[in-house]
C-alpha cells in the first residue's frame, strides 16, 4: 500500500510541474480534464485555434463545460511564455534560436513564430503563435527484451535504432544507456557519453539531468552531434558514445572517427524499417561496411514503443515480434 501511495504522490507532483508551465484558463482546463499524463505526449497551443493534445493512439480538444472547444488567445500564449522561462525571455534567446527551451522534469516547449534572421543566420524569433510542450516519459525497462542482443558479458554491440516518428525510439535508447551504464545482468557498467543535442535524452534542466541515464554516464547538452561526439572522444574516455536522429553529412564523419577510436555508439534515426534508412547513401555505405552490427525496428501499432524486429549486421532476423 505504501508503494501505491508514493507512486500516486510523485505522479501528482509530476502532473502540478507540467499544469504550472500554462496560463490559468488552460491550467484549470487541464486539471478539471484529470488527465493521464503517463498517456500524453503532447500539448499544443496555437492562437485562435483549439487547445490540443496527442495522446498515445490519439488526439482530442479541451473544452470548458457546456461550450464548444476552448480556443487559445494571444494572451493564453504570453502568459505560457513567461512562466516557461520564468519571466525571463532573453535568458532563453540561445535556446529558442534552436526552436525549444527545455524545462524542469526533462520536457522540451516547442516554439514557432517569425524567425529573426542576420546574414542567412538564424538569430532569434518574434512574434511567436504556437508553443508545443512535448512530455517526457521514461520507461525504465523498456529494453529489456533488446538488452540481450546489443550487450553480453565482452561484447557490446553498434547499434541503430530505427523508428517512425513518436514511436518511441528516444524513450528506448535513454532505457538502453541507463542500463549499459548502470551494469545490466551480470555485465560491468560502462562509461557512456550522450551528445544530448536537443535535451530530449538526459532532459537537462539548468545542467542537471532530469532523466536516469545512468551513474556511468556524462552528458553534452545542447551540443550539435558530429562537435560533441568527436569532444566526448577526444575528453572523456567513453567506451561507449549515444546520440539520437543521426542525419547530415558531418554527423557521419563523426561517426567514423568515434568507430576508429574504439568506442561502440548506439544511435537512432527516423524510418520504418531497414529499407528507409539504406535510401540515404550514408547509411546505405555503414551498412556496407557493418559498422553496425544490430537494427532494432520499431513499429506504432496502438502504442508507441512496439519492438518489431531486431536484425543482425547483414539485416538477418534475431529476434521478431
């Protein structure tokens, strides 16, 4: 009984940090909505249009009782802002030049609105009209049936974790880090060092990390992929190297130099099967080189996170769900 009723506290505080990010009208819509916030990903306001949330397998309106469905205004808006950068924009303008501020509990508010250019560059953004706070969620022990397949007692394997979008590849390679670093089964811990590009993975707050990604683990955040793996490599000493959604051409240059190095990575990078990652010529040339040796595919069937298959360097099965 005690268990349930730690859980329920932490749950009911988890929920007041994410209510407390919105302007009063929307935070009484959210808490009269007794939301199950382990199920939402996403909250998304737009000026003039509907308050609207993504849960897992769906999407719905809030809307107050007895009227048609709440439409955000600009003043709901200014007053999200203030109290996700604690009335203190320009502290955030590095951050909202990338298109998101990262908050207490590892979420990421995403922001658009008219992009402030100098020379081609990107320099900040005025104007904004829509803010979505995509949740995080961590799930600890979500790989534990892929643990096997990427990790024995000597071995440790180069691993791509491939997925459509919102399907749950971040929330799996967090789960994967934690347990590599924390020791799983029998096995050692290993020192592993995440390029946290986006805040999405350790979900730093302030330089403290909001998610578990283990005790052996070291964190860039905010640190583009291809400077902050060669940065990890050169200082750090990981034997192992994360980073989520490799994509560009200097992403893989990293890549090379990491592998050469000795270090392992584990990565991820959008698809929904082999076929759609080996298009990009990049991928298509590590996959002829075996650089990795499991693709773990993920699936969206009625929830995010479906495992549906784990394939070996040469795209054999080992494991099929």
């Amino acid at each position: 009984m005690s268990t349930y009723i730690k859980c329920k506290e932490v749950r009911h505080i988890e929920a007041q940090q994410i209510e407390n990010l919105f302007a009063g009208n929307i935070r009484n819509l959210l808490m009269d909505a007794k939301l199950d916030y382990d199920k939402l990903y996403e909250i998304r306001l737009r000026v003039g249009r509907p308050l609207f949330l993504t849960y897992d397998g769906g999407e719905c309106f809030l809307r107050k009782p007895g009227q048609e469905q709440y439409l955000v205004t600009t003043e709901d808006l200014k007053e999200t802002l203030e109290y996700v950068t604690g009335y203190s924009l320009y502290a955030y303008e590095d951050e909202i030049r990338q298109g998101f501020i990262s908050v207490q509990g590892g979420h990421r508010v995403g922001v658009t609105g008219k992009v402030v250019l100098d020379r081609g560059r990107i320099m900040g953004m005025k104007y904004i009209s829509c803010i979505n706070v995509r949740l995080a969620h961590e799930i600890q022990g979500c790989a534990d049936k892929v643990m096997p397949y990427i990790r024995t007692e000597k071995w440790v394997a180069n691993t791509l974790i491939i997925s459509p979008p919102r399907c749950g590849k971040t929330t799996l390679l967090r789960d994967i880090i934690r347990q590599l670093s924390n020791g799983w089964a029998n096995t050692q811990g290993l020192t592993i060092g995440v390029v946290d590009e986006r805040s999405e993975l350790a979900g730093c707050y302030q330089g403290i990390p909001q998610n578990d990604l283990g005790m052996r683990t070291d964190v860039l955040d905010c640190c583009p992929k291809s400077e902050g793996m060669q940065m990890l490599v050169r200082s750090m000493s990981p034997d192992v190297v994360a980073v989520d959604e490799l994509g560009c051409e200097e992403d893989f240059k990293a890549v090379d130099s990491v592998i050469h190095c000795g270090c392992k990575l584990i990565a991820t990078a959008h698809g929904s099967c082999l076929e759609d990652v080996l298009d990009q010529p990049f991928f298509y040339k590590l996959m002829g080189e075996k650089v990795f040796e499991r693709y773990i595919i993920l699936d969206k069937n009625d929830q995010a996170g479906c495992l549906k298959a784990v394939l070996d360097e040469n795209g054999k099965v080992c494991l099929e769900q």
